[in-house]
C-alpha cells in the first residue's frame, strides 16, 4: 500500500514537472514569438520609413532640376519634353506640345553662338539661304525622331530659306548603338548617301543594333565591304566626338538641340513653333 502510494505521488510529481517544463516551453515559445513579431514589425517600419524619406527627397530634387539645364546627358535626353524652357522672367512656361499652336516664338536658352560650318559638314537645303539651323542629334532617341520629320516639314515649308545641318550628339548611357550608328552615317557619307542612310535610320529606330547598321547599309544600295571597313575601322569616332563637343559648347545637355542663327533652343519643338522663329529671323534678315 506504502509502495502504490509512494508510485503514485512520484507519478504525480514527474507529471507536476513536464507540466511547469511544458508551461515553461510554452511562455518561453510566445515570449520568442513575440519577439519576433516585435523585431519584424520594427524592421518594417523602417523599411517604410526608407521608402517614404526616398520618394520625399526625390520630389524635392525634381521640382529643384525644372526649368533648368540639367548637368546629365541622361536626364536631358529624356527632359526634353518635360522641363519647360524657362520664360524671360525666370519662371518656367507650359513645355511645347506636338500639336501646340502657341502663337509665342519659344525663347532661346543661349544666343550670340558662333557656329562655323565647314565642308565636313551634312548640309540640307542651299548653302547661301539666309537662316542656318544647326541640329545636334541622337540616332536612337525618340525625340530626335520625331524632331527629324519635323525638320523635313519644315524645309517643304520654306524652300530655299533654311540650310539644315546635321550633327552627332549621342547619349551613350541611354543608347547603346548610338555613337556606332553616327559613325555608320558618316561612312555612308564617303558614299554620298549621308541624308538617305540617316533617314533610313530613323525610320527603322526600333531595330537599330550593330549587325542592321549593315543591313541598312546595304538596302540602300551602298558597297557594303568599303562602309563595313569603313565602320570597323573606326575612321570617324574623332568626328563624332568633335560634333558633340560644338555641342556643349553651344548649350547642348540633351537630345534634340539646335543652334538657329546663333539661337540656342532645346528640344523636339512642333512645326508651328518653329515656324514661328524662322519668321522672326527672315524679318530680321531684311
């Protein structure tokens, strides 16, 4: 009876035991669990918090960089349709529409610019017409692309009055086939087919890499062995390069850019905007 009685309390004591151990297994396991949750919750909240102050900061910086030039090629390239050309008084103006009929002349960024055109340069229109247009340009950028087939209109516009001259300004950090592609320009030059092999281009922006340069090439009828040892041999990089320091010499951050008589102006500017200042500068021709 001793013995039985002596079991039992020895059972109920190992069974008091597990149940504290299990009890104490158990806070242990919700005081880890709640820790966790604390450690989590905590590592989420600065999470957030990076991210808000992030987007914060970035805000502030962008209403800082409108109206301005920007320093980037990068940011310019793609700016050219979203920062305004800064007005006379300094406060920015509605950035230029596509089909703006905006009866305002756009302001030049820079004027008084001195631009000699020499015989390496690609000229459309008469050599002696009384406006000069100087546009630097990027093969892959959209802008450009856009601004190149207003250019063309503008030239059926005024025939005879605009001498159109094309230069190199490529962003390499946006488009990677860029600088190869106005080296593959000037290699048709050698051919006599600067402007078609450049419109070709344009027209077939999307599928601009190294091996179409020589498909264009050769769709528009060149000797596809002179351009590709042309191109290869890398006969016009320092050309290129030349082009695109004029360039910021002259103002140039992005894509498009163009010099008219001396006037700096930024970006794909519609047909009617410009016609706007190619009629400001013939009457200042007479």
């Amino acid at each position: 009876m001793t013995t039985s009685h002596s079991h039992h309390s020895a059972h109920s004591t190992k069974k008091h035991h597990s149940s504290s151990a299990l009890s104490s297994r158990q806070k242990t396991g919700l005081s880890q669990n709640s820790l966790y949750f604390i450690f989590g919750l905590s590592v989420g909240v600065a999470i957030v918090s990076l991210i808000a102050f992030g987007l914060i900061f970035y805000l502030l910086r962008s209403n800082m960089t409108i109206g301005t030039i920007p320093n980037s090629d990068a940011l310019s390239a793609d700016s050219t349709k979203d920062v305004p050309v800064p007005s006379p008084n300094n406060q920015p103006s509605r950035p230029p529409l596509a089909d703006s009929n905006n009866s305002n002349s756009p302001t030049p960024l820079k004027e008084n610019i001195k631009v000699s055109i020499t015989a390496q340069d690609h000229i459309r229109g008469p050599q002696n017409a009384p406006i000069t247009l100087v546009e630097y340009s990027d093969i892959q950028c959209p802008f450009c692309k856009r601004f190149h087939n207003t250019l063309k209109e503008l030239l059926k516009r005024y025939p005879n009055k605009i001498r159109w001259v094309y230069r190199h300004f490529p962003l390499d950090s946006l488009h990677p086939y860029a600088r190869k592609a106005a080296q593959a320009s000037e290699c048709a030059g050698e051919q006599g087919k600067f402007w078609e092999y450049l419109d070709y281009l344009f027209d077939n922006q999307s599928s601009i890499n190294e091996e179409f340069l020589s498909q264009a090439a050769k769709q528009i009828g060149l000797n596809t062995d002179k351009f590709i040892a042309c191109l290869q041999g890398g006969k016009y990089i320092q050309k290129v390069t030349s082009d695109q320091l004029e360039g910021q010499k002259s103002g140039v951050r992005g894509t498009p850019g163009s010099v008219i008589n001396g006037k700096f102006y930024r970006g794909a500017l519609p047909v009617n905007q410009l016609s706007l200042i190619i009629e400001q500068e013939l009457k200042a021709a007479k």
